[in-house]
C-alpha cells in the first residue's frame, strides 16, 4: 500500500514497486519514479490511485525504449507489431518519425470527375482542409 498524497508520492511508488516485485528491470521503475516526480504539482493532492493512469503521467513509447527497462521496451514491441509496424513497415515508420516525405496536399486518385472532400478538426476547430 503507498499514501500518494504523503511527502514525495514518486519515491514512495518506487518503493511499493521495489519491494512488491512489481518489476525486474530498475529501468523500469527509474522512469516510473521520474515521470511521477515531473508530473506532480506542489500542493496538489492525488483523489485516487486512478489518476496514475491518465494522459498528465503517459510515457511516450519512445521515451519507454530509451529509459524504460525490458518490461516497457517489450510492451512497445508488442504495440507496435498489434500496429503493423513490423518488417518493411518498421523501416517507413521510422522513416516518417525522422524525415517525412513531402507529400502533395491535392492527389489525383482517378475517380473520373467525382472527388472526397475532408477536414480533420482539433477540438472543434479545422486543422486542414484536403
């Protein structure tokens, strides 16, 4: 059991994880205890252990191979082939991350005449126009 809203919530999870065996790899706890320890606001008080697993402490898969220990690098892996990013697919991901291709913001798709018209909005406001 761990008081998230005793003195140092971070350190505290740190060791709930260490000594309940929670995970093998210290890297995994390391960045479990770093994204914790950035994410918390002085004075604020957690309402429940739910909290831990909303967007404020999300760690990015990227971040997760980097810093993350065997746990985190294999949950990545197993996302991202769920995903399809695996074989030659793996390679364009990793191409689009580094340097994206300049794509064209009109493509001819042949439809003779007919066209598909889109918008993709961000809370309610039209990010582009296709």
């Amino acid at each position: 059991m761990v008081n998230l809203n005793a003195k140092n919530p971070a350190k505290n999870v740190r060791t709930l994880l260490e000594r309940g065996y929670y995970f093998e790899d210290k890297r995994d706890i390391d960045l479990i205890e770093k994204v914790i320890a950035q994410q918390v606001k002085a004075g604020s008080k957690f309402e429940n252990v739910g909290e831990l697993n909303k967007k404020r402490y999300d760690v990015n898969a990227d971040t997760a191979i980097n810093e993350g220990g065997k746990s985190f690098q294999q949950r990545v892996v197993v996302s991202r082939s769920l995903l399809g990013y695996t074989g030659d697919d793996s390679l364009r991901f990793v191409e689009e991350r580094t340097k994206p291709p300049i794509l064209p913001a009109v493509a001819d798709v042949g439809l003779v005449g007919n066209s598909i018209l889109g918008q993709v909005f961000e809370r309610n406001s039209p990010l582009r126009v296709y």
